[in-house]
C-alpha cells in the first residue's frame, strides 16, 4: 500500500524555526515527485514546492519561493519542509502528497496524500 | 479569494445526481485539459477522484465524472451516497507555469 505519514501537530512561537517530515512507503520513494501543499481554515489547496527525492532537485511556487525549504533524504524515503523563522499566517495544515502527473514544474494532480501536520504559530 | 470560483455549497438526495463546477479563465480552465478534482471528508487528507478533466484514478468509482465547457469544468457525481457528502476541491495548470485551486464545494447529502 502506497502511504505517506506525517510528523506530528506543532505549536510555535513567531520566529521560531520548524522543520516538518513526510515519510513515504510502498512505492518507489526515490522515483517519485512529491509536493507539499498549504490548507488554510476554508482555504483551497497551495501548492508549496515540489522535490524529486532522487537528486532533490527543488521548485517551488511563485508565492511560497524564499518562504520555506523543502530537502529531502532519500535514504530514509523522507522529505521535509522547513521554515527559518515563523510568522502567525504560517498557521495552516500542511500536507505532503505523491505527484502523479506533472508538466512544465507544476504538480497537476497528486495521490495519496499525508495525514496532514498542522502547524499553529502564535505567541 | 480563490482563484477558481466554486460555489460554497451543493446538495443532492440519495441516489439523485448532482454537479459542481469550477470556473476560471480563458488563461487556466479554458485553455489546459488539466483539471483535477480532490474529495475531502472533514478532518481527512484531500483524495484525488478524477484527474485530465475527465480520468479517474483506479478505485474511484464510475459514479463519479468529470467535463469541461469553455472556462468551466464540471464534476458530478450520479448515485449520490452518504458518503460522499465531502467538500470538493478542483484544480487548474495555468498559463503562467502554476496550479490554482478552487475554495471547494461543500457537498450535502440529503
């Protein structure tokens, strides 16, 4: 069964630094791209960044560019989303999710997706 | 505000038939066959249910179906269950090389 489990709920302070982790199983984790998207409180669904695990070749959308750091370490089959100093708009839940067609950089559809982390900033 | 319209709400009774839509522009919906279509279940992770406008995923059910018109897709979903009230989420490549997304339509069952 092709899965991908999340780390844990996270609460913040502003400025505070995070790094989150995706962990994928039953497919070829390496081969695969994967996408981090954004769920705001009855918000759509953000597109964040993808990453290809097997060089970790990175792009990310216009409006989370300079924002986060997405990385990955293939030998653990874990990506992860990183922020280097926190803000309360950060609050949201996140979600990693396997890419299943892509053109052109941009992730047109995704299955599975992770439980979700989300992650609270306040002070 | 999204950049793809969805209505807030939809309902339908058991076993009726219902159909979202999604509208963009000219520049995203109208121009890409690449219209997808994710399920979410309160306190669920989004599901992909039809992807290419029309394709569905294996598993999902022929219920469920997918078109396009101009600058609006359109999803319906025929045989209406209990489960599948949901909020119902679509997405669009667009032409400036991103992914918009609707703000979902929240699916009642009656």
């Amino acid at each position: 069964e092709v899965q991908l489990v999340q780390s844990g709920a996270e609460m913040k302070k502003p400025g505070e630094s995070l790094k989150i982790s995706c962990q994928g199983s039953g497919y070829r984790f390496s081969d695969n791209w994967l996408v981090w998207v954004r769920q705001m409180p009855g918000r759509g669904l953000e597109w964040m960044g993808i990453i290809y695990p097997d060089d970790s070749y990175t792009r990310y959308s216009p409006a989370f560019q300079g924002q986060v750091t997405i990385s990955a370490d293939r030998s653990i089959n874990t990506a992860y989303l990183e922020w280097s100093s926190l803000r309360a708009s950060d609050t949201a839940m996140y979600y990693c999710a396997r890419v299943t067609r892509i053109a052109t950089g941009v992730p047109l559809s995704s299955d599975p997706w992770g439980q979700g982390t989300l992650v609270t900033v306040s002070s | 505000q999204s950049a793809l319209t969805q209505p807030p709400s939809a309902s339908g009774s058991l076993g009726q038939s219902v159909t979202m839509s999604c509208t963009g522009t000219s520049s995203d919906v109208g121009a890409y066959s690449y219209v997808s279509w994710y399920q979410q279940h309160p306190g669920k992770a989004p599901k992909l249910i039809l992807y290419g406008v029309r394709t569905r995923p294996s598993g999902v059910p022929d219920r469920f179906s997918g078109s396009k018109s101009g600058n609006t897709a359109s999803l319906t979903v025929s045989g209406l269950q209990a489960d599948d009230e949901a909020v119902y989420f679509c997405t669009s490549y667009a032409a400036n090389n991103n992914l918009l997304s609707g703000g979902g339509t929240y699916l009642t069952v009656l």
